[in-house]
C-alpha cells in the first residue's frame, strides 16, 4: 500500500499511519501476524502479537522456497502448531534498491489445511498432502496433516532416494502418477505435481 511504502522510505516514521491499516489486514485475513523491515533488516513494524515472529528478520526460519521476489519461511514443522511466513521485498520503482520487506504470517492449520483436507468426492483412504523437500537430508517431509497417523505423532519424514516412494521418483517431472508407497509404506495409487517455484 501507498502508506507502507511511505514509511518504510523513511518519509513518514509514525506507526499510527500504517498500525490501524495492517492490524486489520491481518485480522480480515486471518493472518497469524505482519512484519515490516527495513532496508538494513531491521524490525520496523509488527502487528500486535506478532513479533516473536520478526525479531530476527525471519534468518531463523527455514525457507521453503524462494524465487527471487516471494520468500516462504516455516516456523515448526508439525502441522498443528506451524506458521508459515510469505515475504517479499518492498519497492517503490522496479528499477531501485528495495524499501524494506514485508511478510505475511499465516497458520496453514486454521486457513490452507482445511482446504486439502476438504475431499471434493469423499473416500475411505484418499488424502491430500503438502510435502516439502529437505535437501540437508535428502528427505521428503510432510507439511500438511495426514489422515492415517494419530493426532500428535511424528511429522513423517521419507528418504528421497526410495523409487518407491511418489515424491522421490517425481524428482525432476512437473508431475506423475502411479503406484508407489506412501508416508507408512503402503502401497497407493499417487499423484504428484510440484508447487511452482518452491
């Protein structure tokens, strides 16, 4: 908005110019929270509550993903309490440095799961799942809730090296489908298509 980038210039320093704007951006949307920084990385701006989760500049959240304009941190990787951050860099020309950045918290528990977990035809066993690629460990960890563990158990981790498993042997294919083991190692028909730029 006008008013975010104006602060984060430096041309209006006052709080107020942007607080009543960005808390109620955050409560329509059901965000967990907002940051701004600066272009020296500092905190500039949090909505209420929401600063445990800027004091850093987010350094200490892993990245899902980033593709040089749209920046995704994880915060907890079990489902129930994780909160995703989806940042972006603030610029009043294209052409000039960046202001600042901005990042949007969300808790995919209360806003994006429910989505996948919302079958369009219902079943006994299909599921939806989000799963992101741990390179460090050369694992597939699942993000989103799966429906055949208990409430509470272990994030399930999968080794990327597996040709059974649908996430290792889509390794380079914009999508698949096929018979392959799932999180448990049970044998299920998958289908896999990749999050562009993540």
């Amino acid at each position: 908005s006008p008013k975010v980038l104006t602060y984060l210039a430096g041309n209006d320093r006052d709080r107020s110019a942007i607080a009543g704007e960005l808390e109620e951006i955050a409560s329509s949307r059901r965000y967990a929270g907002i940051c701004l920084w600066d272009k020296d990385e500092r905190l500039s701006f949090a909505t209420r509550g929401a600063e445990r989760l800027c004091e850093d500049g987010g350094k200490s959240h892993p990245e899902l993903a980033w593709d040089g304009r749209l920046r995704i941190l994880l915060r907890g990787l079990k489902a129930v309490d994780s909160l995703w951050g989806f940042s972006t860099e603030v610029r009043s020309d294209p052409k000039e440095a960046p202001v600042g950045r901005y990042c949007a918290w969300i808790s995919p528990m209360r806003t994006l799961f429910p989505l996948l977990q919302n079958e369009p035809s219902p079943t006994g066993t299909g599921e939806f799942s989000l799963v992101h690629l741990d390179g460090g460990k050369n694992e597939a960890v699942y993000l989103s809730p799966v429906r055949h563990l208990p409430t509470g158990a272990a994030v399930p981790r999968r080794p990327l090296a597996d040709p059974r498993f649908a996430v290792g042997a889509s390794l380079g294919r914009q999508k698949s489908f096929g018979v392959f083991t799932d999180y448990r190692g049970v044998w299920t028909l998958a289908a896999v298509r990749w999050v562009p730029s993540t």
